[in-house]
C-alpha cells in the first residue's frame, strides 16, 4: 500500500526538444519510490495515507546540485570584488584554516536550509571534515554524493582517513547518502597522488569527484608543467576509469572532449560563478554534441552567494544564448534536459533521479504557479526557466519524505542554525590574524 | 506632523565607491516626501500616525524600471527561442493588432502587481493606449513617466493624439504621472518625423523617450540608409536638445559618446533581454567614463519575461564581470550607484529619487533580510545584489503611500486582474490567424 499521495500536481515532462505538462495528476509513492501516476483523484485513496495537497502546483523532478561547497554558505558575501587570487589568500584560506568540525556542521544545515527551501533535494559535495556534512545531511532529510575533499600535500594518510568516511557512511541515511574520494584538483595534487586516489577508489568501488580545467590560466600550467592537459591527466591517472563528476571543467581542448567521450564522466556546471568571477562561460554545445553529460552546480556561497539551482538553470540558458549571439540556442526542452536527466546522469543516477516517472525515486519538487510574476501560464515550462523564483517552492520531497511543505521546513529548525552560525562567526571573525571580518548583527 | 513613521530600518547607503548599512532607523514621512530620518525610537510619535513597522529590514529607494511595455506582460512566454524576426512578426504583432484599450488597462494592472511586489516604485513605459497605462498607474499608486508610441508610418495625426495625451495626462495623480512623446525608434520613422517630434516635445516643455541603437544591425541599416548612426540622427534632428530616455543603446560609437556627453539623456540598460536575445551586451565602463547617465530597465516581460529590477541589477553586475573577465569590475557600490541613483537620473527625477533621504519623494522598498539565503549578513550590500529575490520585497511606499505591507498588495486585487487577464487571452489566442496561442488553465 503507498504511502504518500501528491494529489491534483501539473507534472512537467521533457523528452528531446519537447517540454509539456501533463495536468491534474496524482503522484503515489510507496516507500522512497514513485509507484503510480494517474489522472487526479481516480483512484480512491485509502485512510492512512499521508497526502500532500499539490492544488496546481508544478511538480518536477527535486532538483540536483552536482558540485557545491556547502559548508561555505558560512562566507556568503565576505569576499566580494577581489581577484580570485584574492578570494583564496587573503580571505577564504585564512578563515578555512580556524574552521571546526561543528562550524562545518551547522554552516552545511545553514546551506540546506536555503537548498530544501529553493526545491534542491540532492546534492554532490566537495568540502573537508565531511562527517559533519554528512550528518547534517541525514538530518536535513536531503540525499548527498559526499567526497572528502584532499590535497597532495595532505599525503596519504590523509586520503587514508578519506578512504575510512567513504566506508563509514556509504548507503547510510536510509540510502540516501552516497560517499566518493575527493582529490581537489589537477593542480593542487600530482600525477603520483592521483593516481593513488584513482587505485583506492577501484578499491572501495567508488567514483571520484574532482575539480578540472577551471580557467584557461590551470590549462595553461598543466601544459607547462606537465605536457598534458588537465583532463588528460585525469586519463593518464587512472581517475577516467572510475565514475567521476569534473566540477566546471570549463577550458576542454577538443581532445580532452574525445578522452571524456564513453567515459563514466560529467560535467558540473556553476554559471553564476564564471560570470561572478570573470573566469569564461563553455559552450555548452561542444559537451552535448561530443555525449557528455552536463549537470547544474553551485559552486559554494562564497563565491555564488547562493545554492539555488533555478537561479542557475536560468543563468545556464541566458549565458549561452548570449555567448552564441543566438536567441534560438538552449531552447526550454533541451534547457530542462540539462536541469533534470543531465544533473541526475552527472550523479551517476540517471536511471534514478532527473523524471517525476514510476519506478524512479520519489525526489520531487512542487513549485507555486499562482504569482502575478508567472502569469499568464502560456508557457510553464518557459515560465519555470525564466519567471519563477526559489521563493515560489511550496513542497519538497526527498526519498519519500517531506521535507518542505507550503514553504515551511518540516526537518531543520531555521532559527536555532542561524543562532549557531551567528555565535561562530563572532568567533571566526576574530582569529583571522589582520583579518577582521565586519558582521552585521542579524 | 508627519503623516507616515516607518520604524526601524537599516537603511543602504551608497556614495562612490563606498557602500553601507545605517542599522535601526526611524524615517518620516510627511506627505509626498522624506521630512527626516533619525534613530529609531529617539523621537516621540504622535498616536493619529500611520506606523509601518520595518522590524529591521533593509531600506532601499524604490527600484526604477526606466525602459519598459507594461501591458506586454499580457503575452509573457508567448515566444521562446525564436529569431528577433519571428517574435516580432509573427508572435507580437499579430497579437498586438488584437489588443483593445481594455486588454492594455488589464495587462498594465498585471505588470504593476508585478513590480510592486518586486518593490519597482516607479517605471518609464513605452507603448500604446496610453491613458489605459496611466490610468493603470493612478489606480495601482505607481509613479510613472509615460510616452505613448508612435511610428512614422502612422503619420502627424496620431502624434497629435499622443500630444494630447501628454496634456491629458501631466502631472496627474498627485504628481505621480510625467508625460513624454515616444516616437518608436529611428528605424521605425524619419529623420522628418523625428524632427516634427523634437519640436512638438519643445513647444509641450517634455522629453522624449525612444529606442536606439538596440543591435548592431540596426547601427549598420542606419549607416547605409543615412549615412549616419542613430544616435547622430537623434542629434541631427534635434531630439538631443530634450530630455531623452535612450532605450537600449547597445550600440554606440566613440563619437555616439561624445554626442551624448553633456545632454540631458540616459541610457536604459535591460541586460536580460540582451542575453535572452543575443543581441550583446554593452560595457557599460564606456558610458560611465563618458559621463553618459545609466539606469536598470527590464523591457517587456514578452521578451524578459519578468519586470523584476533586482533580477536586472544582478544580471547587470555579472554581464558586466563576464564581460570583462575581470572579477573587480562593477563592484557593489557601484552597481548599486547605477540602480538609485544612475536610474534617477535617466527618468530626469535625480533630485527627487534614488536615494532615501530628507527631502526626496518618499519612494521607499523594504526588503525582508531574515532569509536562509541572505544568511549570514557579512555584506548586506552584496547580499541584496546577488542573493535577494523579489519575494523578499515586504513593503513598498511610492509617494508617501502605502502600496504593499508584509508583501500584500493593499492597491491591486490580484484575484480580479488574473481573471481579466485569463478572459481576454481566450479571446486573443482565438482572434490570431493561423497563430492560436495555445493557453494553460489558469
């Protein structure tokens, strides 16, 4: 017998270059799973169930972040205007480096506060002290693909302890929780290390999540250093023969293009914050038509303020309709089908997540379709790219649980992390040696 | 007495290069007007006073949309990835040729709840039946400067009737409505026509709102048609000697600049419509450096799809980094000098808007900062440029009045313009030949 019924929901559907909705639909989930859809109300309903309202709301697959920093959410705004150089050195690194594994704690619920409220239900994330990451994300009710993030100068002890919380927290969270190796990126690790990252997560029967090909200038360096491209240290090292999400890999020669293609591999893609940061915007047509899936990211807070993957999805469609000069390019389907089957294959889930279908985790987001800043309803789907705002998220369901329900959060206490955040930062802000971060009182 | 206390606000200050927060304000309001602002609580109130309780939420001049087609919001997701051509001819005229001066009464309304809940105060519009707009404007509380449009083709008689309506219309409804002509474009009339509109515009003592150089094309057609660009044939025919709202002006030369250097006019920045579009975008350093007065606009909502100005500012601040590819470029001081005070200052109202003051029109927006998104406040400043949404626009003061408190509308019944709306789309989608607009329920 289901467990929980979405009742009266408009589902929005993309296939290739179609989107449409189907209106008026029921959505029946048995445990974490989508069992049925029907037409609303014709099938009797029995007693117990839990039933969600949807009154017209659009449903859509709970929407994904496949690369973010969440804990960062503690930063937002504390580095603004600054060379990324800047950002790192004299701002980033400096109150990184007093960060407890509590302050990881409550700025990563702070983060999927605001993710449940704008419909994120799952995220990848790529952070240190990830135990508290992951417990928070147990608590938030959100699923998580969670890598450890590690340096080569850490050394292998260090990966070793990453190894330990992949073990520790595999499947854990009612499945929800998934645990990955983390080596940051090409350039702050080394062939050897990363090879040894490559060999450990063969080990465990994991994938890896790493940064690539950020900028053109770490292109630029790999090929100094190195000979090679990034992306062909990724092949060189064994990485390309896991599972793997290549966060940004924004700078991909032709030939890495070729080296990603048949490859268990995606590409994590965080618009708001190549346009933030000046870094360069991919055309994103040279992933699609090379078969490279492309998913929606972040990045974290302190460099694009805000978790919110709507904002992105619109930010992905402008950018590349501006950087082509064409208003035809990145039409609403093939827009969707980035957001939605793109992010969920990113994740290795694509069989999972990414459609609000039978069979499929039930992961969905209802999305109010009243606003006078969505009127008239000529085009929902037009209008959930364009028009709506993280704001208009009424419900979000995650594994079957509801987490959000008419904008309220149903499983973390908002206030209680903002007073917890509040009392960290007053202390964070102090031990930054000459570095003094200015709060406001909140 | 004062007739309005709004009691406890932290209100944005901006100056140059420097951006800040004044924390715990009270600021009265007497009649149209700002009479004083002090700490809160530190003057006693008078028990008949009207109190607008902020409860510390930011204070922002009203936002100004100084480019707009309000009643266009009637055809918002209409025409999606489609040629410029194509929108036009055969999405939005065919439409167009349809509409009654009632459909532009109901589509206007439509627009304003938009805006007012986004905390727009104040909005320039550019189309046609124009008493329906200003008759809009009055019912809704809106200040708004109006021109009615007008081509060539539709000859000297019709721009007598949009003298008329100026007549009609100037400084109605407590002084809120201003009322310009607005001959369309130069490519849409004549250097004569243009020449009959500057003088009509000198003998009725109001400027002239129009759009110019929207794309590179339009430069080119310009040139070979008459040997000069746009912007020099406004000067040519004596529209530079007016006040000038420049709608667009992507496309100016060096000499354009010059021109433009010292006359009342300003440019009309819609940064969504031309990354939507394609069409470019311009580096806004040119007109800044030239002297040359910018200011926020979102269009029409058939092309932009929303009429949100903080949605604008955002997209203005990263177009512009990207576009530079520098991450130090158009910094939060001085974006939030383009959105106050640049757009004061291109609806010729820079003494009066923009900045909350004693003595400017009190044309407030308070903006809700208890978010999980906007948390921490580091940077309440870069927190409203890149984290705030519409949605946290909770109370809104145009003209000493209130128009919206704890985000409802007090001025617009919202039930009634939806069904208005939802009438006449019926009626529209029918009327199209060979274009029936396909209509979601509402």
């Amino acid at each position: 017998m289901p467990d929980l019924l979405i009742h009266d929901c408009d589902i929005l559907r993309n296939e290739g270059d179609r989107a449409w909705v189907d209106l008026h639909q029921d959505i029946w989930v048995d445990g974490v799973r989508i069992k049925d859809i029907q037409p609303a109300s014709s099938m009797p309903s029995p007693g117990n169930l839990r039933i969600v309202e949807a009154g017209g709301r659009l449903a859509i697959p709970g929407l994904m972040n496949t690369h973010a920093h969440v804990p960062m959410t503690l930063f937002r705004g504390l580095a603004e205007d600054v060379s990324v150089e800047a950002w790192f050195n004299d701002y980033i690194w400096p109150v990184e480096s007093n960060l407890t594994p509590e302050d990881v704690y409550w700025g990563a619920l702070l983060g999927m506060a605001e993710m449940i409220e704008a419909g994120v239900t799952c995220v990848a994330d790529h952070y240190f002290a990830m135990d508290q990451v992951a417990q928070a994300a147990a608590d938030a009710g959100m699923r998580a693909l969670l890598a450890w993030a590690v340096f080569a100068h850490e050394g292998e002890a260090k990966l070793e302890q990453t190894c330990k919380f992949v073990q520790r927290w595999q499947g854990k969270a009612d499945g929800r929780i998934t645990a990955w190796l983390g080596p940051h990126a090409p350039y702050t690790t080394t062939p050897d290390f990363l090879r040894l990252c490559a060999r450990r997560a063969q080990e465990l029967g994991v994938g890896i999540h790493t940064h690539v090909s950020e900028t053109a200038e770490q292109v630029r360096l790999s090929l100094e250093q190195y000979g090679v491209t990034p992306v062909r240290m990724l092949l060189d090292t064994g990485i390309l023969e896991r599972p793997a999400i290549l966060a940004h890999c924004a700078y991909p020669s032709d030939a890495d293009l070729e080296i990603l293609h048949g490859k268990r591999a995606g590409v994590a893609h965080a618009p708001k914050t190549y346009l933030k940061l000046g870094s360069g915007i991919p055309d994103l047509r040279r992933y699609l038509n090379a078969g490279i899936p492309v998913g929606l990211a972040t990045d974290g807070a302190a460099s694009s303020n805000t978790l919110d993957i709507l904002e992105q999805l619109r930010m992905m469609v402008l950018s590349q309709k501006n950087l082509a000069g064409d208003s035809t390019v990145m039409p609403v389907a093939k827009a969707l089908g980035i957001a939605f089957q793109g992010s969920a294959q990113v994740l290795q889930m694509g069989s999972d997540l990414g459609e609000v279908t039978p069979g499929r985790l039930a992961d969905i987001t209802l999305i109010r379709q009243d606003g006078a800043h969505v009127f008239p309803r000529i085009n929902p789907a037009a209008n959930l790219i364009y028009s709506s705002r993280a704001a208009d998220v009424d419900t979000v369901i995650c594994n079957g649980q509801v987490l959000l329900e008419n904008g309220q959060l149903l499983t973390i206490d908002k206030a209680q992390v903002k007073r917890e955040v509040s009392r960290r930062l007053a202390r964070l802000s102090q031990r930054v040696p000459g570095n003094r971060i200015a709060i406001y009182p909140a």
